[in-house]
C-alpha cells in the first residue's frame, strides 16, 4: 500500500504525506517504547544516549569509517550501557495518575525524536533523504534541530522537576 500514490489522488502534496507519516510513526514509537521501557529507564536511556554520542564523538576518525558502523556503534553502546547500568543510574519518572503517563509519553518522544535525530545526522544526507522529506531531514538532522533535539529532554526533566517540587 502505498500512501503517497494514494493521497496523490486527492490532491496532497508527496512530501506532506511522508512527513504526516513520520508523525505517525514517531508517535506510535513513542507510545510503544514508553511502555516497553517505563518510567524506570527513560531517564537511563537518556543519559546512555549522551554518553553514547559522546563517545561516538571521540572515536579517532579512522576506525569507523562508514556511517553504518558509527550507526551500529552508537545503538549498540546505548544497548549495552542500558544493560550494563542497573544500578548505576537508578533516576526514574515519578508520579501517578494522568499527568504522571503524559510526562512518561512525553519523555520518550523526545528520546525516540533524539534517536532518530543522531541517525539521521549520521547517515550521509542523499541516505537519510531516502527515508525522510527533506523538511523533515531539516527538522531532525540540521545543526540546530541537532542542537535544540539533545538539549529538549534536559529541558522537559528540568520543567517537570521544578513543577513537581512546587
């Protein structure tokens, strides 16, 4: 099934279906990794993507040399510093009732975002535009949508931090 051909019919724009369907993606994403991960491991997840990123950064450019395996180096170290930090970084989300799934919700969209982000930034630009608009690519991937993508989840923990000890 193919959208694009679909809702070209009606009259919408190629590029407007495909970042539509980006949204949609990213939420559904969002909504299944918020309930895979819990509240427990989002902020350790966070934070595995920092340090992962950062190491990433500091490997000597001769060693990975094709964006795939800086791909596969950087999902795998958050992979592995996930398991490994059970007890090293015990910071979770807490709370109950409404507000306490929508920050959850809101948490790991901005973690799935961030993810989607460094993957795209990492992919050559003419690879990324193959599985994104280039609004979107814009949006996720430019060295301000880099920038404002790993400093929003530092944001949203310090807004929902200074709101809960009010």
């Amino acid at each position: 099934m193919n959208l694009v051909s679909i809702f070209s019919k009606f009259g919408v724009a190629p590029g407007l279906v495909q970042d539509a369907t980006l949204l949609l993606v990213i939420i559904f994403t969002s909504f299944v990794f918020s309930m895979l991960i819990g509240r427990y491991k989002l902020i350790t997840i966070l934070i595995n993507i920092y340090v992962s990123l950062a190491v990433l950064a500091a490997v000597p450019a001769g060693y990975l040399t094709d964006y795939t395996y800086q791909l596969y180096f950087f999902f795998g170290l958050v992979i592995v510093l996930t398991l490994a930090s059970k007890k090293l970084f015990e910071i979770y989300i807490s709370g109950s009732g409404s507000g306490f799934l929508w920050r959850v919700f809101a948490m790991s969209f901005l973690e799935v975002v961030l993810f989607l982000s460094v993957a795209l930034s990492i992919m050559p630009e003419k690879t990324a535009l193959g599985y994104v608009s280039k609004i979107s690519y814009g949006y996720l991937a430019s060295p301000n949508a880099q920038f404002i993508w790993i400093i929003a989840p530092l944001i949203f923990i310090l807004a929902i931090h200074k709101k809960m000890n009010r």
